[in-house]
C-alpha cells in the first residue's frame, strides 16, 4: 500500500490533522508525463457555475500553490468527480496563485470519435519572467494520425517544452507520423485575429506510413507590421493576416530513420518573398466543441478563444500545390552532408554571409541561432532565377539548388560539431575547418567555380573552373513541383549509386598510377545508400589529390611539365567521368 495512505489513514484514526500529499511525481528525476492530480488530502472544490444543480468545474491546489481549473465544457462532468476530461474540456491554471489564470489548455474533438483531435496551449509568461524562452506561445496541435499525441508540457513548472525528446529524436510532442501545429510567440491578446498564426501550419508527413516523418513543410505567415486596426487598439505587435512569406520542406532523402534514430532530414529547399508570395485566406477549417458555458468566460484572459469557430491554413492536402504557385523572391538550399540532424522541422538553414565566421549572429553562414555551426552545406539563389528546382551537378555528383549564384559547404567530415538542440547544449564551435565555396560565374544558373580552403586558415588556397577546364556546366534541372515523397527517395537512390560506382571507378585508376588504395579501404565499405554517397565522394576526393600528387612527383623526377596531365585529371574528375583520364 502507498506510504502517504497509510499515513493518512493512521492520522485519521489517531484525531491528528491531515497533510496532503502531493501527486506522486512531483519534482522527481523522472518526466513529469501527466497532469498532476490532486494530492491525497488535498481539498477540491467542486463548482456548479450555471445554478442548474450539477457540477461544472473542479479546482485544487497543485505543485505546493499553483490553482487548476478544470471546466466541463461538454457537459459530461458528474457530481463528485475530482477531474475533467482530455476530449473537450479545458484546463486553466494560475501558476502563481495571483489569482489570473496564465496557463491554458483546451481539447476539442472535431470530427465526433470521443477523442480529441485539436489541442489549444495558451501561455501567458510575462516576457522576461523565470520560464523556459521568458517567452509567451500561443500554440495549436492537431492529431492528424489519430495516435493521441499531441503536444508535452513539463507539469512541474507547467510550461511548454517542445523540443523534450527521448534519445536521439524521439520528441515527445507528436513530430512523429502525421501530425500539424501552428504556433506564435506571443499571449492572444496581441493577435487581432486568433484564426491565423505565425507558423501556420508546420505539418509531418508520414508517406511510408511507418509511423515516423520523412518530410516537414513549414509555413510562416509574413507579419504586417503596421496595422491599422491593432494601432487603433493600442496592440504593438506585428499581425498574420493571410499573407504567406515563408515555405519551407525538410526531406529524409535516404529514408533512414528508424527507432532511436526517428527524425532524419537530409535536405532542405526554402522559398521566401517579405511581401507574401500568396494569399491563403479563403483555406478555413471549422472548429467544433470551443465554447463552455458563457458563466466561464471570466476565467480567461481572454475569452475570445471559447468563441472560435474555425481557423485558417493551408491543408496537409493543398500545401504543396500552393507552395509552387506561389510568387517568391528567392530561394535557399541546406544539404547535411554530415547527416546530424535530427531536430523535429528541417536542416537548419545556413544564411547566404561570410564563409568562416562563427557563432550565433556574428554574419557567418552560421548565423542562425539552430544552424550546424560546421557540416552543412548551404545554395543560394537570391533572385529566385531557378525557380527553387535542383539538379545533379556532373563536377561532384550531389544535388544543388539551380540559380543558386553562391554556395558554402564548411567540412564536418567526421560530425564532430553538432547544431543546436541537438546532443549536447554546449555546442562548441571547432578552431579551424575546411571549406569549399561555389560560385556561378557565369550567371547560367549553374555552379562552376570552386574555392577550397583545406588547411583551415580560412583563405582559399586552391580553385577550379569549369570553363576553363572546358567543361559544360549545364546539367539536367529537375522540377521540384512534380516530386512526391518517392520521387525524392528515387533521386537520391541514383544519386548515392553513380557517386559508388565514379568511387569504384576511380579505385581502378589510382591503381593503375600506383597509389596505395589499402589506406582507404574503410571508406570502401558502404553499408547502406548514405555511406555508399558521403564514403564515395571522400574517395575520389582523395584519390584524385594521390594521383595528382604521384603525376607531379614523377614530373619533377623527370624535369619534364605536369600541367597538361593535371588539367587532364582535373576534368575527368569535375567531369564525373574517369575515364576520360584512363
């Protein structure tokens, strides 16, 4: 039997005062997964708001002095129960017993089933108050897989915490399967209109149905900083008026999470235009089951939410339709060449600024706070001349964002730096990393000159070009619009499988020129299509600097000129084809 019971059992017998004891997972070293209920002993206060004779509303004390509010909002509470429900009822808390209810939670059950589909977090945290981001969210989860799963909340302090996870990547709210959110930093009252929001929708797609993500589309809704109607009423903050600015898509190319490994995005295509690339203002969706008995309303800080009776968004069905209609300015490209990412929404985009310096907002590629600070590789097309399309460029055999006129990919060969909320909150930056810049030269969408820095003193020491090579950049442009989750997997099956056999190829002519393969031969293991596409590039960038090396070992030998031989390997290489060198 519980300790506390019998302790309240025995004071009881005995006349002595009873002590409530807390719920059983109160500041313990274990996550705090449930609603604390009330503690044994604890007084509940059982409230009927509409004089009707039956009870509406249950309140108690929780976590040594905080209020819970539980209100019935579908009218199926009984007389003498302690608790609400997780299907319509609605959930206010007064973290700091000042008498406001600060912290809010609402379920609603939209198509009928008994079981909540939508879940409304209201968290009005005074900005710069104690709370985790001193940041307030109002915040909308929907259970689009039917999984119940929604979002996680740490009910010790009761706040937010949407990046808790299990292991690698095993989010507690449902970033996993098929699920959708829209989200705003900021309390209500500073949304003119609560239909919109600022990331509105982030959805998951689970097209394997495996239970797991391999794509993540964000939206953000571009701000309208000067309001009339919010100016008028004394709000400050910009409004969502329908008006996109922002798409974004996070792929899992290879299709290589799993269990312990569950969120994996290899690529990541951004589209943006501050203006607002498109209106989606007629994309409404009912809501069902918001409204509690009007008696309640003086609970809120702002009742408008119990009045809503849709909001407005792009559909999981319409939003990549409407995404490739869409008028943007310009377009980004992330690749995570050292495959560590395994945040919940995408590859964390690297920003078209200065290749070597670093750190959070000190204009470097890493500039954005959740940036892999080493590892990415990182297009930019600025005037959106490529229409957001990739293509596989023939000079290294990866995919590259088409119009892109700049690119940096700063070396993580061996992921020993990792982006933030990833493994480790430290983060530390490395004091000295390769770097490849690429540039289109010659403004044909198409990259052909690249820089590298390979000892780290952040100063290219070594260039190609592919025109004076004589080699054609111009590759195949493939049209992201008409590619579905398989299509995506299908590139990049092909892509890893040429870059394994130009490795193999390249393997057979560096014997033949007398390099030593032996010292590569653990790249020469792939076990799956991502080994067989990181491993085989770092082969032939190797082999080809040995044979170069033995060409111009044996020319100096010889008194003779090795330029023409290089330039010879330089194209067969940069060409994708070794036989050309053979």
């Amino acid at each position: 039997m519980n300790r506390s019971i019998i302790l309240l059992a025995l004071a009881s017998l005995l006349g002595l005062p009873l002590s409530a004891q807390s719920y059983w997972n109160r500041n313990t070293q274990i996550k705090p997964l449930a609603l604390p209920m009330p503690g044994i002993g604890e007084q509940v206060e059982r409230i009927d708001l509409n004089s009707d004779g039956k009870q509406d509303a249950v309140r108690y004390t929780i976590n040594g002095g905080s209020i819970l509010l539980w209100l019935d909002d579908d009218g199926n509470m009984k007389n003498g129960d302690f608790m609400g429900d997780v299907v319509n009822d609605c959930i206010l808390i007064d973290r700091d017993a000042d008498g406001k209810y600060d912290f809010i939670v609402k379920f609603a059950d939209l198509d009928g089933d008994s079981r909540a589909d939508v879940e409304f977090v209201l968290d009005y945290t005074v900005p710069g108050g104690p709370r985790e981001w001193s940041s307030p969210h109002y915040m909308v989860f929907f259970d689009d897989d039917k999984d119940g799963v929604m979002n996680y909340i740490d009910w010790n302090d009761m706040a937010l915490r949407c990046w808790e996870k299990n292991g690698l990547s095993d989010f507690y709210p449902d970033y996993s399967g098929e699920a959708s959110f829209m989200k705003v930093h900021t309390t209500t009252h500073n949304c003119m209109d609560l239909r919109y929001n600022w990331e509105n929708p982030f959805i998951f797609y689970d097209p394997d149905k495996d239970g797991l993500s391999e794509m993540a589309l964000r939206y953000v809704d571009q701000r309208v900083s000067h309001d009339p109607e919010a100016t008028a009423k004394g709000v400050k903050r910009p409004q969502y008026r329908g008006r996109m600015g922002w798409y974004s898509v996070g792929i899992d190319l290879d299709n290589d999470n799993c269990p312990g490994n569950d969120i994996d995005f290899d690529m990541t295509l951004r589209y943006g235009n501050e203006e607002g690339a498109f209106f989606y203002r007629e994309e409404k969706h009912p809501l069902k089951n918001m409204r509690g008995l009007p008696e309640a309303d003086c609970f809120f800080p702002d009742p408008r939410i119990r009045l809503m009776t849709e909001l407005i968004y792009p559909s999981r069905e319409k939003a990549f339709d409407m995404a490739y209609k869409g008028k943007w300015k310009f377009a980004y490209f992330t690749y995570d060449e050292d495959d560590d990412c395994s945040r919940w929404e995408r590859v964390e985009l690297y920003e078209n600024k200065d290749a070597f310096k670093l750190g959070t907002k000190n204009g470097g590629v890493d500039n954005h706070p959740q940036a892999d600070v080493s590892g990415d590789r990182g297009e930019w097309d600025e005037d959106f001349s490529g229409g957001g399309n990739i293509y596989v460029g023939r000079f290294d055999g990866r995919i590259h964002l088409y119009g892109a006129e700049r690119g940096v990919w700063r070396i993580d060969q061996n992921t020993n730096y990792y982006q933030g909320y990833h493994r480790t909150f430290q983060n530390t930056s490395p004091t000295a990393f390769a770097t490849v810049e690429y540039l289109d030269s010659d403004g044909n969408g198409f990259l052909d000159t690249f820089n590298f820095d390979l000892d780290g003193d952040r100063k290219y020491e070594w260039s190609v070009s592919l025109g004076k090579l004589g080699i054609d950049d111009r590759c195949t442009v493939i049209d992201v619009s008409k590619m579905n989750y398989r299509d995506y997997t299908k590139l990049f099956s092909k892509v890893s499988s040429q870059m394994w056999k130009n490795a193999l190829a390249a393997v057979k002519l560096a014997k033949k020129y007398g390099v030593e393969t032996f010292w590569y031969n653990h790249l020469l293991q792939p076990a799956n299509a991502r080994e067989r596409y990181h491993d085989g590039w770092w082969a032939q960038f190797y082999l080809l600097h040995d044979i170069e090396h033995i060409i111009r070992f044996k020319a100096a030998q010889e008194g003779s000129d090795p330029e023409e031989k290089v330039k010879k390997l330089y194209t067969a290489y940069f060409s994708g084809n070794w036989k050309l060198f053979d």
